[in-house]
C-alpha cells in the first residue's frame, strides 16, 4: 500500500481564503446558509470546473465558496462544492492560470474539523451516503452505517475510506481516485487490517469482527465451534478467505464470496495451494487423520480402499462431500461421495465410469481403470475387446449416459450406453460401425474409421 496522507485539505486552507460570500465566515459548529449567488456562480462555472478535474459527477448541484491565494506564489485557485446524483460530493479548487485541480470528497472534507471547506448543499448534508451506491456494488450484503474518510495515497491514485456494516465485518476500502463507483475498488475486512496500518478500522473493532467471523462459521456446511481465525487474502473477483481453526482440532480454508455467499468450506489436509495453506492448524496430522477416516468410511461403503492421497471436489453437494480417493491397495480410485447421515449410505464412482457422474478422477492413472470397462462389455456378451481407451460422449435427456471405448487390437470399438446411476449400469454396446447416430458417432483414434 502507498503512503496515505492526511490533513491535506486542513494544509490547502492555510493560505488566504477570500470569501464568495458570507459562507465561510462562520466560525460556530453549525450548517451555514447556502447564499443563492454562491450556486447561480457554482452551477455556471460547475461543467468547466467537472472537466478540468476529471471527477466523475452526475451534476446535482454546485456553489461557488470564494478564492485562496498562497501567500508563497501568490497563485489563486477558486474553490467549488459540488453534489453528485448518486456519488460522493467534492471540493474542487481549480487554478485560475491553469494547473492540476486539488480535489476532496465531502467525506474526506466532514472528517477533517480544522478544514475551512465544508460541503454544505443540501445533496451533500450526509457524505457517507455518496458511498452507498460504490458499497452497493462490490459488497450488496454490507448494510452501510457508518463510514469515514481515511486519506489518499501520495501519488494521488487513490482514495481510503472505511466502512462499518450493520451486524458485518467493517472494511477497509481503496477506491481510485478521484473516487468513481464506475471503477474497481478493493474491499479489505478489518479484521485482515492490523492495529498498527494507517488503513486500520475505527468504526468497527475487534469483537464485532470476531461475532461476524462465529456466526459466519455457523453457516458453514462443517461444523465447527471457533477456536481461532486469520486472514489469508482476497481475489481479483472480490472473494475472501480466511483461515478457521475449530475446538475440536480441526480447520478450514473458508471462501466468502463477494455477495456474502459461502462456498463449500476446504479442509486444511487439502488447502496447501491456498495462500501458503492453514497455519492455525497441523496439516500434517490433519492428513493422516483424514485419509484413516475416508479408509474406514469406503471400506465401510464396500469399496475397500486404504486411502493414500484424497482430495475433495470444491463442489456444493447439499449434506455430502464428494472427494478423489487413491488407494495403496489397489491400482484404481473412485470418486465417493459420502454424507453426513449415517443413515444414508455412500456412493462411490470408480474412475472409469465417475465422468459420467460429473467427475474426473486425476490419481488413477487410466490403464488402472480399464479392466472395470472390460468387464461391462463382458456384461453385454462383447468378449473380444480388451478395452485400451474411453472417451465420455455425453448424456441424453433420459440422463442415459454414453462412452465410447476402443480395443487393444485395434479392431472397431464400441459406443456403451448406461442407465442413470448410482449405480451405474451397462445396458448396451453399440458397434463404431452403427454408432453414427450417437452424438456424432466414434471419434478415438483406431474407431474414427469404422
């Protein structure tokens, strides 16, 4: 992160303000009158002033507040409130003789009590509220109630507010600048922000992050009571993840997505490509934990397989998990799917056949898989192809599903038709030289001809 600063607007107005009207002249703590010869010169001067600084403004309203002179260069700059439709207001002065405009928010302007710019139009009475519309956007399940500018950076790229969510994390928000909700901005949890940045979080602190966190965990489809937490980063698409470690000795990689939805929460043992991986708990012997169970559980489920390497699909099976099983005990894996209820039973689909049930095996290297293909065609009264290859066709609408496999002579393979699983079943082989109406017909090298 670039150095933030602080204070500019206070540092702009130690030079000589000249007053439009009587609107600075105030010195108590209330709302001045808007003088209307102030907005008849603001609204004139508005579109210029809108295109000199390049701010993104849906033009709603404008004032002109007077003039500053540096007493250094004796240069003067006019000095503009405008209101934006649905956007943060600004401060704009814009040189009289040419040069780069200074521009604040509203909210940069409210925070800053020794500024002598204030927005005071009526559009701009509640400055957080120009932030709805940027929240709205990168973070619709964040109820904003309360929000605070926090600087911009040096090289004038970007602008730090933070934002407090009713029952929510709070955020940390760089936006660009000058500030546009038509442009991406990055959405930091306070939690992920440490005491000691210039970017912390003052609105929302630390118990309120931890509540959301253990109520966050509630809604997980694993159960776990919070032991412990941490950050671990955001992507490109505005996701989160965080790391929990759970009472019982477990722990997840957990992905929050930029709506506030959750993903299917990733068990540590397997969560190593994810930010370095857990650090709040033993992988190692979260591993070997893990592989006994899933040993127990498909032995149990009647595919007996000592478990040597697993990995879950990232996929949201509503009460089950679906995990890749590879075995020391035999050459081939499955894909299981096995639920939370013990009194349902699991599934297992072996890798010759789990890719007509949505999933790819990457363990089981493929020789190791087709003797099971083999056997079906032996099923089917097809006793002369020892298969060497398979390639899944496709399902029809009665979800029969299709693959296509060749023989280790190179004679004509065949196109297998299977009945809806689990289990699935072979109900017929079909020769390459008839299969011309399925789906285009034999397309692996060696049957392509027939």
């Amino acid at each position: 992160m670039r150095p933030i600063v602080f204070g500019l607007i206070a540092a702009l107005m130690a030079a000589t303000m000249l007053p439009a009207a009587t609107a600075l002249a105030a010195t108590k703590p209330v709302t001045p009158a808007v003088d209307p010869d102030s907005i008849k010169k603001g609204m004139a001067a508005a579109p210029g002033v809108i295109t000199q600084s390049g701010v993104d403004c849906n033009l709603a309203n404008a004032r002109l507040l007077g003039k500053s002179v540096d007493p250094k260069t004796k240069a003067s700059s006019s000095y503009y409130e405008l209101a934006c439709t649905n956007q943060e207001g600004f401060i704009v002065a814009t040189p009289d003789k040419g040069g780069d405009a200074q521009i604040f928010t509203c909210l940069e302007a409210m925070n800053n009590p020794t500024s002598g710019a204030k927005c005071i139009l009526p559009q701009n009475a509640d400055p957080k509220q120009g932030l709805a519309a940027l929240v709205a956007k990168n973070k619709p399940s964040c109820q904003m109630t309360n929000a605070r500018a926090i600087g911009q950076t040096t090289d004038r790229t970007a602008t730090v507010f933070e934002v407090a969510c009713q029952g929510g994390p709070g955020y940390s928000v760089q936006t660009s600048f000058p500030v546009t909700v038509s442009k991406p901005a990055i959405f930091q949890p306070c939690f992920a922000v440490a005491a000691t940045s210039a970017l912390k979080c003052t609105l929302t602190d630390d118990a309120t992050s931890a509540a959301y966190i253990s109520a966050l965990i509630g809604k997980m489809d694993k159960p776990c009571t919070l032991k412990d937490r941490r950050y671990v980063g955001a992507t490109s698409e505005g996701s989160n993840f965080f790391e929990v470690a759970c009472q019982d000795g477990k722990g997840y990689m957990v992905e929050q997505a930029a709506n506030g939805d959750l993903k299917p929460a990733i068990d540590c043992a397997v969560a190593d490509n994810i930010g370095g991986g857990c650090t709040l708990t033993n992988a190692r012997a979260a591993q070997t934990a893990q592989a006994g169970l899933y040993t127990r559980l498909a032995h149990t489920g009647g595919f007996p397989c000592d478990v040597s390497q697993y990995a879950p699909f990232n996929v949201n099976v509503p009460g089950h998990e679906v995990v890749e099983l590879a075995c020391s005990n035999r050459p081939d894996g499955a894909v299981a799917i096995f639920p939370a209820s013990a009194s349902e039973k699991a599934v297992f689909y072996d890798c010759a056949h789990s890719e007509m049930a949505g999933y790819r095996c990457s363990f089981t290297k493929p020789d190791a898989a087709m003797p099971a293909l083999t056997a079906d065609l032996n099923k089917l009264g097809k006793t002369s192809c020892v298969v060497s290859g398979s390639r899944f066709v496709g399902k029809a609408a009665d979800n029969t599903s299709y693959l296509e496999v060749s023989c280790s002579d190179g004679n004509p393979g065949f196109v297998i038709s299977y009945s809806p699983g689990p289990p699935l079943a072979p109900k017929e082989a079909t020769g390459c030289a008839f299969a011309k109406g399925i789906a285009g017909g034999c397309q692996m090298a060696g049957n392509e001809k027939h």
